[in-house]
C-alpha cells in the first residue's frame, strides 16, 4: 500500500468512527424523543467514505416544537462529532420523494 492510499485509509477510518459515535447518540437522543426515523444512504449501505454524510429521514407529522427539539439534536451531533448529518422530514416530502430516498 502507498503512503497515500495509506493515509486515505486512516482517514477514512476515523471519520467512519466519528459517523458510529455520533449515530449512536443521536439515535439515542431520538428516541429519547419517540421520534422515528430511517437511514439511508451510504452510512447504512457500508459504503461511508472520508467526506460522507448521514442519510436521516425523520418520519411522521412532527409538531413545532419536536422538530426544533430534533434539529438541535441533529446541530448538536454534528458539532460534537464533525461528521455531517443530511437530514429530512418525511412530512415536507411527496410519498414519491420518501420513496426515492429511502428505496422503498
């Protein structure tokens, strides 16, 4: 291996352990919540790579109040972790788009 594709390795790989950490408290934080949500995208399909983000479809009719709750969640593990979440409320999207997204 080259010292290049060696270090693209090591970067990957931390960044993939950033991506686990920070899905493991947002996900917690969540449900803590009683928000559903869904996965999609290279996160979930193992393909993250150095520069990914994480694919999050929030799912059902969320109140005001439980949105700004789950954007500051969403804010707050992105800061912590430095990992970059895509996120979308299924609510603001046509049945096609969820469908689209999340490969159903």
């Amino acid at each position: 291996m080259k010292r290049f594709e060696h270090i693209q390795l090591q970067r990957r790989e931390a960044h993939l352990a950033s991506a686990n950490a920070a899905w493991a408290e947002l996900s917690a934080k969540l449900d803590a919540l009683g928000v559903e949500y869904r996965l999609f995208g290279s996160y979930l399909e193992g393909r993250f790579l150095e520069h990914s983000d994480i694919d999050l479809m929030i799912m059902g009719d969320l109140g005001t109040d439980t949105r700004q709750r789950v954007r500051r969640v969403v804010s707050a593990a992105q800061a912590s972790w430095h990992v970059e979440f895509d996120m979308y409320f299924a609510a603001d999207l046509t049945p096609q788009a969820c469908e689209a997204l999340l490969g159903n």
